[in-house]
C-alpha cells in the first residue's frame, strides 16, 4: 500500500474509503467520523475531505451551526 504508516498499518477507514472510490487516497486526504466515533467505520459514517484545512472549515461551521440553533 503506497500510504502504509511506518507501523506496517493503514487505518480501517481510510481502507473502506479507498474500496469505495476504487483508487488509494492522497496523503492529504482526510477522513471524518460522522458520528465522532472512530471505530464506526461504515461507508455511510464516513465523509471524505480534500486537506485538512477543509476539515477544519466544516468543524467551524458546524460548530457555528450549533451554537446558532441554541440561541
């Protein structure tokens, strides 16, 4: 696997990601854990994001979203 850590290990959700679009993912690429649970690793639990500066932005929107809906 041309992103295998220095572990020897690729994690679970980067793999079920990888089968879905049918292509490895770029290093940059970043995986999050719709329901905040690393270990549910479901395709459907999953959103794929560009970079981690795109993470960050829908951490801080959401973020905005919540504390908007809470006013």
């Amino acid at each position: 696997h041309p992103n295998v850590r220095k572990t020897g290990y690729v994690p679970e959700h980067r793999l079920v990601m990888e089968k879905h679009l049918k292509r490895f993912l770029e290093p940059k690429e970043v995986i999050h854990h719709i329901n905040n649970n690393p270990s549910g690793n479901r395709l459907k639990n999953l959103m794929l994001f560009s970079n981690d500066s795109e993470h960050r932005k829908f951490h801080c929107n959401l973020k905005k979203l919540i504390y908007k809906n809470h006013e």
